[in-house]
C-alpha cells in the first residue's frame, strides 16, 4: 500500500479527533509542518494536546490553531514570540505544561524507543519536579519523566523516498525525528519525493518505519528573527 497521499487533507483523513495528543516537528518556524498544520486547522478538531517545543508566531504555524481555540493544552518548552498564546494563558484559557528542551525531545524519543519513562537530573529542585517521583543515584537525585505517546505526529523533511525514507534539511532535523518516532500514526511532508532507491542510505536521517503517510508540497520558509545593520551612507 502506498504511502503517498495527495494532499495534506487526504492524508489526515480518517485519522482526526477531538482530544487527540499530537506531536509536532519544528523549532521556532525551522522545520514546521505548515501544510499539515493548515489542514488541521480546516478541519475544525478541537481540544487538541500539541506537544511541540514552541507553538509558532502569531498567524503561522502552530499559532494559527491558538487563534481558531482548537488547542487546549500545550506541551512545550518555549513560549515567546506568541501574544495569543500569551494571552490565552495568562487568562486561563490555556494548559501549559513546561518542559525542559532537552528533556522533551527525550520524552518524544522514549515514547517512540517504547520507554515509558525514565530518570533526570534536569528540573531537580524547580517548578519541573513538583509531584514527580524522586530517586537517588549515585548520591544525587534525579526525577522521573514520562514517554510521550502520541495518537499522531506531524513532521517536515526536505526530501524522502517512496517508503518515508527521509532526509532533513540542516537545521530543520531538531524536533521533527523525535516526534515522528511517538506518534501512533507519522505523517510528514516533504519538499521533495524521489524513488525508492534514490536516496544514499547512509545520509537517511529517519527511517521510513516510522513513517506512515506521505506528502509533498510548496512551503513558506519564513525568517523569524532578522536583525541587519544600517545601510552606510554613500
């Protein structure tokens, strides 16, 4: 059965639901699964958990799913560069769970290993270890996190084969292996498909195992910060 789907609305066919936990690929607006995102939006699901290291900007990304109140919790390690994610906080329209960066790619990559937790020393002594278990090793004390099992993951690569081999471009590799790994179901879109075959299998990044569903399509790759220096005069 092939993998490739048409579009970002076929490929989320069938699979959607109220409540789901999904998993996102992305680092700021690095590697975000914009088309994906774009179908969710359209298709009006809602109280959505979004586990993703950030949740956009303000009318991209993760933040246009802020905007239409699909999202009721977020999971996530940095919150900036959002007003509407601020506000519906601030208000109490929001569930936050805040996450060490480092330990929700781990989490991420547990829940796709089959780890159902394990132990940290990130956190210790923080708001991050309030009513987590705490245990000593090596006469030091750790807490434990939990694996992040996702019902779906949303992720973006440049280029995969036919069978989800794929290949992330630079910097775009953050989150997005992690997450496809946790999700029940992985459904990523690309820049570019090319045969099975094609692709050295020493430069794949992610195994198409983990990949379920496949599209390819146009992406906006925005700047999210960009400083320059005056103009000299002439």
């Amino acid at each position: 059965m092939s993998k490739v789907y048409g579009s970002a609305k076929e490929a989320l066919d069938g699979i959607l639901q109220d409540g789901m936990l999904i998993a996102a690929g992305g680092f700021g607006l690095c590697g975000i699964p914009e088309l994906l995102i774009d179908a969710i939006v359209e298709s009006g699901v809602k109280d959505l958990t979004v586990a993703s290291n950030n949740a956009g900007v303000d009318g991209f990304g993760l933040g246009k799913l802020l905007e239409t109140r699909q999202i009721k919790k977020m999971m996530s390690s940095y919150v900036g560069e959002n007003a509407e994610f601020m506000r519906q906080y601030l208000a109490g329209e929001l569930e936050l769970e805040f996450n060490p960066q480092g330990t929700l790619a781990e989490r991420m990559r547990a829940g796709g290993a089959g780890i159902p937790g394990f132990y940290t020393k990130t956190g210790v002594g923080t708001v991050i270890a309030e009513g987590k278990d705490h245990k000593e090793f090596g006469g030091e004390t750790y807490i434990m996190e939990e694996g992040i099992f996702a019902d779906i993951s949303i992720v973006k690569a440049w280029k995969a084969d036919e069978t989800g081999n794929a290949i992330f471009r630079k910097t775009a590799r953050n989150f997005n292996p992690p997450a496809a790994m946790c999700g029940k179901i992985c459904i990523m879109e690309v820049e570019e498909i090319v045969p099975t075959g094609a692709l050295d299998p020493d430069h794949i990044h992610m195994p198409g195992v983990y990949v379920h569903r496949l599209i390819q399509g146009e992406h906006e790759k925005r700047i999210e910060q960009r400083t320059t220096r005056p103009r000299p005069a002439a």
